[in-house]
C-alpha cells in the first residue's frame, strides 16, 4: 500500500476519503466519537495539504433504502465540532442522479476551497454500494483526484466507496488505515518471545476461523465465552441454555484439542439474570455444568489464574471477546479482570492489541483504554486480519 504521505501536490486536488464512521446515534446525537477522532489526523494531514477532502462513510445497515434515522447529519455536526470547522454536507442520497444532476454535485465538488472539508450522504442509501463492480464505483471515482482508504473497520468489505474507487484512480491508504495494518502485521508476523492471545465473544462463525490461524502461530491461546460452551456441549458436557453455535461443534474440537489452546479449569453458571450463581469445576469426563433455565456465563477463578500466568509473560498480547455475559453482573468478573490485565502489561512489557465492540467497551469499563497499544477501529475486519484473509478494501490499494 502506498500511504497518503507519500502523495505529492495536493493543494486543490478532490481528495475521496473513504472513513468509517459507523457509529452509534441517538437522538440525533453522536453517542461515541472514538471512530471520528481516528481519523482526524488523516483528514488534518489532508486539510493542512490544502486538499479539499470528501468524506465517505456507511452508518448501519440500510441496504440501498434511505432511512431518516440513519442519515450523516449528527456525524457531520460532531465532526464540524471536532475539527472547529464547519463541514459542508453533500445531499448525495440518491445516487440514482440525472446527468445534469451529477455535473452539479461535480462543480459543488470542485468549488470546495483546499481545506475545506465535505461529506456525502450515507453510501449504503445507494443500491450499487454492495458491490464494488457497478457504475457506482466508476461514478465516485470522477468526482475525485485521488482516494484514500482509512476506515479500516470497513475494509473487509467489497463496495463501490470501499474496494470500487481505487479500480478507478489511484487509491492511497490514509493514517489509520496504515497504522492499524502495521500493529496487527506486527502481531501475525513479528512476533517476539511468547504470543498470547485470548479470543472470547458470542459469534463463532467470526471466531473459528481466527482460531484457525491463530493455533499455528501463538504460543497460547486463551479462550473463553461461546468457544468455550460449544467445546464443551460437543465434548458431551451437560451444559443448560448456555449459549452455544451448534453448527461448530466439530472444528471447536479440531483446535481445542490442540496444546496450545488453553480451557477453562472452572466456569460461572447461574441464571441469566445474575442468580443462582456458582463456580463449577470441569472434570476429565463430562458430566452435568448447569441445568435446563441456567447457562455457562463466565470463566471462573481457577482459571482466571491460570490465564493471568500466561498474560503476565507475554510479548505479544491480542484480546478480541468478551469471557461471558459482562453486560449482568456478577458475570463481568473475569472480562474485566482480563482488561487489567491486558492493558497492565501493554506500552512497555508487551505489544498490546485489542478489538471488537464489546472488548473495547470492557477497556473502556476500567478505564484503561490508553495503557493498550493499538486499540483496532475494526471487530469484523480485525477478525478477518487475524484469519489471515485477504481484505478487498487492502487488496484493492495493492493493484
Ligand atoms: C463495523 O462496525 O464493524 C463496520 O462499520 C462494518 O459494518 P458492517 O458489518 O455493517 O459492514
């Protein structure tokens, strides 16, 4: 990838920045700008160029219909406060545009002064926006000189503003972007002395295949939430309405047997709503956890321990997944003991990574976000980095 640095005359060149600005809305409010202020300095090194910069950005899930509720207004506003200077929103909602109509947005485009900074509207109101092949990519890629890739939360997936532009013209990765590929390149490829990685969380079909890859490389890797119940119910374990993906069974068998895949000693297993709590050592053989009404809701003390002697030689630390149901206590105790512990030995005794929603939220909880390395923008596209897959928004960049 050629970084945004390295490009030369930007005065009064279009700049297309593709951001990912996913973040969540209410009441027409910004609720958590963590994913604007990683990209400021990529649109302030851009600023300070004189380039004028058009922001892009998707916000939920909208499938090519245009939803009041999820329009760019609040970001622009939030983003016009972060930057102390106003952002200048484009009424791009439907792409479906007469040619006098695109001409138009093309001269609004071209009148922006270098600096100026603009944002379109929501890019998943647009049909074509699910597809990096459509006239939507070719469309983008004439409003603009050059594009820059720095949402890297969206680069896992293949779209018009994502993948589609830079088939177009030349595509650059912008500072996040950048910075985000060389933390997690560090971790899967340059790893020093021993790689521990703890991998937790609801969503298998995410998870298996990091665990595919990760088992080759870290020395331990410590698992916890569903990975753990759906180990334990294909084993033959008894194990209630744990929460468990019933379609991986066999492959959380395939790596959990490996050595390095370190199991829970104990569990937490009680009622959902925090009662009938109690800590259930796990046998050799298998044998009744918890009944019909109760659930596996956290790895337990014993096993806290053991995990906490692995973090605690670490060199290398990566932390996606919550270690069960953090959200009702008293199920948070080991999530949370596991932020401190990660986010202890990160900046200094280890290279520490972390990602995901509700990692990141469990950071947040102790207060420590700012003793971890590199906190990843991305849940999805960090896991796909970590299964060693090949995001098209990179790929792309590199043709
Ligand atoms: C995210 O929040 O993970 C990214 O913005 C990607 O969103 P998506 O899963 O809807 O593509």
């Amino acid at each position: 990838m050629t970084s945004i640095t390295k490009a030369r005359n930007l005065a009064g060149k279009v700049v297309l920045v593709r951001v990912d600005f996913n973040v969540p809305i209410k009441k027409k409010k910004v609720l958590d700008d963590s994913r604007l202020l990683a990209s400021l300095p990529t649109i302030q090194y851009l600023m300070k160029k004189g380039a004028k910069v058009v922001l892009m950005t998707h916000i939920g899930r909208p499938d090519g219909k245009i939803v009041a509720s999820l329009k760019v207004d609040p970001v622009v506003e939030r983003l016009s406060e972060l930057l102390k200077k106003k952002v200048k929103k484009l009424e791009t909602e439907n792409w479906r545009l007469t040619d006098a109509k695109k001409v138009s947005l093309l001269k609004e485009i071209n009148n922006l002064r270098p600096g100026q900074v603009a944002m379109m509207e929501n890019m998943r109101f647009a049909k074509d926006e699910a597809k990096d092949t459509g006239t939507l990519s070719q469309e983008l890629a004439t409003l603009g000189d050059l594009f820059v890739l720095d949402g890297f939360a969206v680069a896992h997936r293949s779209s018009a503003s994502v993948s589609g532009i830079p088939k177009y013209i030349k595509g650059y990765s912008g500072l996040l972007l950048t910075k985000e590929i060389a933390g997690l390149t560090r971790v899967l490829h340059d790893t020093k002395g021993s790689f521990v990685a703890v991998l937790g969380g609801a969503k298998m079909e995410t998870k298996i295949p990091v665990m595919k890859n990760l088992v080759e490389k870290a020395d331990a890797l410590l698992i916890g939430g569903g990975i753990v119940n759906t180990y334990l119910l294909a084993k033959g374990y008894k194990i209630g309405d744990s929460l468990v993906d019933k379609n991986f069974q066999l492959p959380s068998l395939t790596y959990c047997k490996r050595k390095n895949v370190i199991k829970p000693l104990d569990v937490v297993v009680g009622t959902k709503d925090g009662k009938k709590v109690r800590v259930v050592k796990i046998k050799k053989t298998p044998h009744e956890v918890c009944k019909k009404g109760e659930g596996i809701f956290d790895i337990g003390p014993e096993t806290l321990r053991l995990y906490a002697t692995y973090i605690k030689d670490a060199k290398t630390l990566v932390w996606n997944g919550a270690m069960g149901f953090f959200e009702q206590k008293p199920y948070d105790v080991a999530t949370l003991t596991i932020a401190r512990l990660v986010a202890s030995r990160s900046k200094g005794q280890a290279y520490g990574v972390i990602g995901g929603g509700e990692t990141l939220q469990a950071m947040d909880m102790v207060g420590m976000t700012d003793d971890i390395d590199l906190v990843s923008t991305g849940g999805g596209a960090m896991l796909e980095f970590l299964a060693g897959e090949i995001l098209p928004g990179i790929y792309a960049l590199n043709q």
